[in-house]
C-alpha cells in the first residue's frame, strides 16, 4: 500500500457532490490512507447525487475540533452547495489555509476550487474546475486549463464527476509524493 501512513481530512458540509467524495475516498483507502469526513455540521451531511439528494455520511471530525497538523494531505470534493457554503466559512478557510502554509498535498474537483479562491490561494497556481468555475479561478489570478486533471505542485485539480478515474489517479501519486509536475 503506498499511502499506508497517510491520513487525509475530506473538508465538505452538506450539499457536496457525493462520487465526488466517495470514489476518492474509496481510491484513498484502497491505496492504504485513513481518510476522515472533516464538517462545520455534526453528526452527519447530506450528499448532492446528479441531479437529487444523494446519502447521508457521517462526519468523522467536527470543522471546530479539527486540525491540519494532524493530517498529511487535503481532498475537497465539489458539488454546488458545498463550496459555496465554505467559502464562507472562516474556520473552513483557516483549515486549507494550513494545509497551504505547510506544504501539503491539497487534491479539489469540480466547485471545491470556488474554497481556494475565498481562502486566496489560486494566485499564479495552474488549474481546471467545472466549467462555470473556471473564470472564477483565471479572475482569481490562476492559470486555467481545461483538462480532466491537472498537477500543479502538490495542488490536484479536475473538473467534474467524468474526470474521477484520473483525478484518484494523480491524487494518489501526489499524495504519496510521487508527482510534482503539470499534467
């Protein structure tokens, strides 16, 4: 397993796209990490399934009990509500700011760019989101590509629920340290 001492926080409330978190979190424990929902709600958040309300998914960490430190790396699955609801979120931008800060590996699919942008980190960083988050991220100084999944540094970006079998892909690499480069 090559993610085996790896421990990832899922940063999500709800509304957040359910494959979106569930295929990366199967991915991430099938390769060996420890992946907890991290929430500002407790108890547990409703999934966005398509087009209707998906399941419910207990929160491992509450948002307030949460820390970065204890992590190794971050995934931020997308879905309309979600992000949005981040975005705003002072702790929620505190917590990916951390992740930042020390260097960690950070994987964002479809609006979870929207929590990037609101926290300032986009700037000068090469990415790709679903299509109406796209000009948000080039307005936010970032460099914009439309591809199933791009790799800037440590940063791992893709742009919606067809993208997941090659976004868990380079997640895994660069969460295992294995990819630095852009895609």
């Amino acid at each position: 397993m090559q993610l085996s001492n790896v421990k990832v926080a899922a940063l999500a409330t709800t509304g957040f796209e359910e494959v979106e978190y569930t295929k990366p979190k199967q991915a991430l424990e099938d390769a060996g990490a420890t992946v907890h929902l991290v929430s500002p709600a407790s108890g547990s958040i409703k999934a966005w399934d398509g087009d209707d309300w998906g399941g419910e998914h207990t929160v491992d960490v509450n948002l307030s009990n949460a820390d970065a430190s204890d992590y190794d790396a971050l995934l931020l699955p997308g879905g309309v509500l979600s992000p949005d609801s981040l975005r705003i979120n002072d702790a929620a931008l505190s917590f990916v700011k951390a992740f930042f800060r020390s260097d960690k590996p950070v994987a964002v699919i479809c609006h979870g760019g929207q929590t990037l942008i609101s926290a300032g980190l986009v700037k000068g960083r090469t990415m790709t989101g679903y299509v109406s988050v796209r000009p948000d991220l080039a307005n936010a100084g970032a460099k914009v590509q439309d591809q199933e999944v791009v790799v800037d540094g440590k940063l791992v970006s893709s742009r919606n629920p067809d993208d997941i079998p090659a976004f868990n892909k380079k997640m895994i690499e660069v969460f295992a340290g294995k990819s630095a480069s852009v895609a």
